[in-house]
C-alpha cells in the first residue's frame, strides 16, 4: 500500500465529508417564517429587517446555506467579504474580494460597508452573522482613523511573522480595530444578532475566531502592551499605532456582561469535534486503527513533530500488527525565518522529513481551507523515504526549512498537497500513520 497515496485519501474525504451549506441547514431550519438554531427563535414575519455579514473563507458557502433555508420571497441586506468572487451573487448583498492572510483595500472597504450596514438597527431587526476563519483579514476597518492601509498591512505582517499564537494576534488585531472583538455587535444594538460559525480556533476560544466581531472580548490592552514587550514590536510597527497604545487613547474593546451581547446568540456550525469525527471514521474504513490528538495546537512546528511522532510510536508499539493513524488538529506557529515559500503545514512535514527517514511512516500537514501561508498548496506529506529521495537531487531539508522555503522542496519531489480553495476553513489536520 503506498503510504502517501492512503494518506491524500484520508484528507481528501475528509473534507468531502464536511459540507459547509448542508451543515448550516442541518443547524438552522425555517417553518412557516420562523427560524429555529438550538433553543432560539426568529419570526421573520416579526424581525422585517434582515441583515447579512458573512466573512471567512467560507462565506460564499455558509451564505448558500442560508439562503437555502430562507423563505425565497424574503428581502436582505449585507456585505459578503471573501477571497474569491462568488459562483452567483444575492440580490441586495455588496461583495467584496478581501485580501487573505493580508488585509487588502478590499478588507477595508468590507469593514466600512459592515458598519454602515448597521446603522439604524431597531428592535425589528435581525442581524445574522456568517464567520469563518480568515475573517480577521478579510474585513477590517481601524479604530485609529488615521491609520492607512498601509500601516494596517504593515502591523499584520509584524504580528503573522513574529512568532505570536494566533491568540496573541487577534488579541492585539481587536484592540486597534473597529470591527473586531465585539464591535460589530456594540454597533448593532438593539438588533438581535444570530452568529453562525465554522471554527479554525481552539475549543473555548471562539472569541478567536476572525477576532470575535459579536463575542465579548476576554482580552485587555495590559495583555496587548505585553505582548509588544515580548516579541520586540514597537520599533517595527506604525509609529502613530505605537503612539496612540502608548498615549493611553486606546479604548477597552467590550467584555462579558456589556449590554451590547445581551441579544447576541452564537451557534458553532462545523468545529473540531466535526474534523476528528470524519477523518476518524474515514481512516478506520480504511482500515486503521485511528486515534485523535489535539494537544500540540498553537505548539511551535518542531516541537509538535517530536511530540505526535513519539505519540505515534508509543501507539504503534501499542498495535503491533496494525495500520495506525495519528489524527491531529489546530494551528501550530512557524516563524518566518526567510523568504520563500510555504506555511506552517509544509513547514511541519518539513521537520519531520529527517525524523522519519528509513522508518515506515507517513505525514501529511494540509490546510482544511486549501490554503498554506503564502503557497499555492494546502500542505505536504512525506515517507521514510523522502530524505534519500531529497539527497538524490540535492535537496537540504535542513536548507529549505532555514529559509522558510518548504512548498519548494516538497514541490521538487511531487509532495504538495494541492486542492484549492475549498470553501471551508475549519483547522489545519495533521495525519501521522504509521505501518506494522
């Protein structure tokens, strides 16, 4: 059995199994104008003003979801912020092509649309908001109102590269931004908000989720001001950002209790359990013996392939005559150390190229939403034999992995993990199989 080929069919069915406009029907139903998500009702015939926000990497497909179940004669308004241009657009919604993982003039614009999209809310109506991950980049607006686009790409790249959690960015993308850590929903009142989110955050940490728009912020400007210290921002960051944090005018972005969230509702439509739930099932009817892990999340790359490949021969050892899977989720962090080409998926293989090599295991890294840092991939696998296959045409795993170049060695040896995009942004999944 070829190992890699087992491993490409794991994933690829995997995210066929995950279908995000069936699941937001699955989630949210509609009987004689009456939306129904979990314990909460919404009488269309009551809320006569329906407003749409959908942003993410899955927002063209969330947004089909809806649709779908909504009375076909219904009138909305809204703003759509994705990557890509969509396959038929909604009448009454503003599309705009946000930029992804940089804010583009596009992501600015889309900020701007959602706030003038909420002004003058009332009681009557309802705001429904469709979140994905990548929506951090793709609709931002700053609360700074001299800050140029240029400045906000510039703290963005900053923050993406300098080694932060996802947690530590976002907390720091919500306290400079007008759109992010609740202020969607501040400036919505008195509208009942409805979010609806496909989740690439920890369990718990939904607030995470492109920077928490409708969500109280647990995080404080003491936090963001540590974490400049910690990763040496200020010299590298707009001077106007640093002098407005420094200048104490930075306002607190608003936390649990604010009124603004007191008609707020958040329904997760696909998360993590989801993930490990398919790939799961799919690898044990293929015949592996399957197991979950999702403790190395937001764990730096190399110490996540020591962990998971110990894991894995612990479980091995444990299922001597057996195929074993090693299924794996979250974000891990990868430090841009040089300018080539990949993100931390083929950066995670990367390291484990030399760990595997000569032994019968497999590692497959791929973004659930097709796509890999700045790389036309969604990831890389590799074999115990990759090393040999890499000397052979004188590739330096040790080389590429200096100069954060990991798509162009996988790529020389045929081992990109290539979809495109998806239309779903769930987490990055690592598969570990490893062979009796």
């Amino acid at each position: 059995m070829d190992g890699k080929l087992l491993a490409r069919e794991i994933f690829v069915r995997t995210l066929e199994a995950l279908d995000v406009a069936d699941s937001v029907a699955r989630c949210v139903t509609c009987a004689d104008r009456v939306l129904h998500c979990g314990d909460a009702a919404y009488d269309l015939r009551d809320a006569s003003d329906l407003r749409v926000i959908a942003v993410g990497k899955a927002a063209h497909t969330m947004l089909d979801g809806l649709i779908a179940i909504l009375p076909a004669d219904i009138n909305i308004t809204g703003i759509v912020s994705a990557p890509l241009a969509p396959k038929k657009s909604q009448p009454g919604l503003r599309y705009f092509a946000g930029g992804h993982p940089t804010p583009n003039a596009q992501s600015l614009l889309a900020g701007e649309a959602a706030l003038n999209l909420l002004h003058g809310c009332t009681t009557k109506t309802l705001l429904i908001v469709l979140l994905s991950g990548g929506g951090s980049a793709l609709m931002e607006f700053p609360l700074l109102p001299d800050l140029s686009l240029a400045d906000v790409q510039q703290l963005n790249r900053v923050l993406v590269t300098c080694g932060a959690s996802i947690a530590e960015i976002n907390a720091v993308r919500k306290h400079v931004s007008a759109v992010k850590g609740g202020r969607i929903a501040e400036a919505a009142v008195p509208a009942r908000v409805l979010t609806l989110a496909i989740s690439d955050v920890p369990v718990g940490n939904e607030s995470a989720l492109a920077s928490g728009p409708t969500l109280p912020d647990p995080t404080t400007r003491d936090e963001v001001a540590a974490i400049f210290a910690k990763y040496h921002l200020r010299a590298q960051v707009p001077k106007r950002l640093v002098g407005w944090m420094g200048s104490g005018q930075m306002p607190e972005t608003p936390k649990l209790g604010n009124p603004a969230f007191e008609r707020g509702q958040f329904q997760l439509v696909l998360g993590m359990h989801e993930l490990f739930h398919a790939a799961h099932r799919i690898a044990e009817s293929l015949d592996c013996e399957a197991f979950c892990d999702n403790s190395t999340d937001d764990w730096p790359v190399q110490e996540a392939a020591n962990f998971l490949l110990a894991q894995l021969q612990e479980l091995r050892a444990a299922n001597a005559h057996r195929l074993v899977a090693l299924i794996a989720d979250g974000e891990l962090s990868s430090t841009v150390t040089g300018g080539g080409l990949g993100g931390r998926n083929a950066a995670f293989v990367l390291a484990c190229v030399q760990k595997i090599a000569g032994k019968g295991i497999v590692v497959l890294s791929a973004g659930t939403d097709g796509v890999d840092g700045n790389s036309p991939a969604a990831g890389a696998v590799a074999d115990g034999e990759t090393l040999s296959r890499a000397g052979d045409v004188g590739l330096d795993p040790q080389d590429f992995f200096r100069r954060s170049d990991a798509f162009r060695f996988f790529e020389a040896l045929g081992d990109s993990v290539v979809t495109g995009p998806t239309g779903n942004n769930l987490r990055d999944m690592r598969l570990l199989i490893a062979f009796p």
